[in-house]
C-alpha cells in the first residue's frame, strides 16, 4: 500500500517517519536483555576457528579410542602387547563414554578417553561441565594437564607444574551443573589457556609429567581426564597449526 505524501530533498513526509513510542521502545529493550541473559545462562560455545575440525561428531566414538597406560609405558610395549591391551581399553571405553543428544558422557567409571591421532602444536576448542565433586581435565599430548575445577583457584591452570606456573590468573568457572568452554593453544612447550573468554594461562610451559627430566613429548593425543565421577563434554574441535 502507498503512503501518502512525497519526499521533499531526501527526506521522507511526516506520514512516513517510524517514531516508537515508550511502550515499544521498553518492549525492544526488555527483549534484549531477556536474549542476553539466556545467552549468558546457556554457556554458548566459542566459535571456533573456520579452519578447526571436530573431534567429535556428537553421535559416536569415532575417532576415539580407550587409554592404555602412559607415553612411557607404551613406548616399552611390543605391538603385540599394545594391541591387546588396546582391545581391553576399547572396550571398557564403549562400557563407560557414550555419545547422548550431542553431548559425549562418561558415567564415572573406567579410564581417560583418547585421541586416535596425535597432534603437534594446535588451538583446542572444548566445552565441559561437571556435577558436584566433580574433578576432571585435558591432557595435551597424552600430558596432565589442563585442570578442570579447583573450587578455590579455578579452572585452567596447569595444575601438574612444579617449576612452571600452575595456578590460573583469575577463576572464571561457571556455578557447577552450567557448561564452560576452553579455548586452548599449545605452541611447542607454551600453553595459554582462555576460560569462558577470559584469560587464565599466558603463555606457560608445561612440564613432561612422564619424565620432567626432558621437555614434553613432541606429539601425542588429547585426552579427556577419569576422575571418579560423571562428566559431559560437547563442541569438541582442534586447528592444527
């Protein structure tokens, strides 16, 4: 339908100028901050990098595989011995880590879930949350750790360290039962680990827990730390660099 009046120099008549009223005005604002607050209360993940691959898909375990031992402890392993012990694994793993509505579980028994791949250097992308007493972390490289709850310093720090700092710079964990995300990178030795977009690791070594006698292992698989207890993970992605 046309509206009546004609523009004079660019400038539309009265007939067609929008002016809200208070009313609407309030409803716009109160809608905002209603968007915002279940933005916020949903925990919503940080968007990866376009380059960053899923590793996991949210239906299966693919690309998944269960623990056996430790980079030393396989390493002294014939293939033989690794790939029954693997098989075992494997199995507790199907027994114990599921994939449900998108969401990777783990009922808090068995062991820590594995990478199939090793990976180098890499910006991780991960979204956890855990139930009270619940205590997990991210191994970088088959290495703890990135801690996963210390309700007295936070989430994030590289709780293993000795030499090394290991304490986060701020806590900001989300209350229990919401979900956090962790965005981190690891370059060489130098991990810096972001918190729910806050920065709580800048730029900090990790020790080789294995054998602190030489610098961590140059590659090796991510894994999602057992710690007694139910743990939920989603959003799980990783840029190689």
């Amino acid at each position: 339908m046309a509206l009546s009046g004609h523009a004079r120099d660019g400038i539309p008549p009265r007939s067609q100028v929008f002016r809200p009223g208070r009313r609407f005005v309030r409803a716009v604002i109160r809608a905002a901050a209603t968007c915002l607050l279940l933005m916020l209360l949903a925990g919503c993940a940080v968007k990866p990098h376009p380059q960053a691959k899923q590793l996991f898909n949210g239906s299966d375990l693919s690309g998944w595989k269960g623990l056996v031992g430790n980079p030393v402890t396989r390493a002294k392993m014939t293939p033989g011995e690794l790939a029954e012990a693997q098989v075992a694994a494997d199995a507790s793993m199907r027994e114990h880590w599921s994939a449900e509505d998108g969401v990777l579980v783990f009922d808090g028994k068995g062991d820590n879930l594995v990478t199939e791949r090793d990976f180098e250097d890499f910006e991780l992308w991960v979204d956890w949350k855990i139930e009270p007493r619940g205590d997990s972390g991210i191994y970088l490289r088959g290495t703890p750790q990135v801690q996963i709850w210390d309700n007295k310093i936070g989430s994030g720090g590289l709780y293993n360290n000795k030499r090394s700092v290991k304490k986060p710079l701020v806590v900001a964990d989300r209350s229990v039962g919401e979900w956090n995300n962790f965005h981190i990178l690891m370059e060489g030795e130098i991990v810096t680990v972001w918190l729910n977009g806050q920065l709580v690791v800048d730029g900090v070594k990790l020790e080789n827990y294995w054998d602190r006698s030489i610098p961590i292992f140059p590659s090796g698989p991510i894994e999602l730390q057992n710690h007694g207890n139910s743990l939920y993970f989603r959003n799980i992605w990783i840029r190689e660099r």
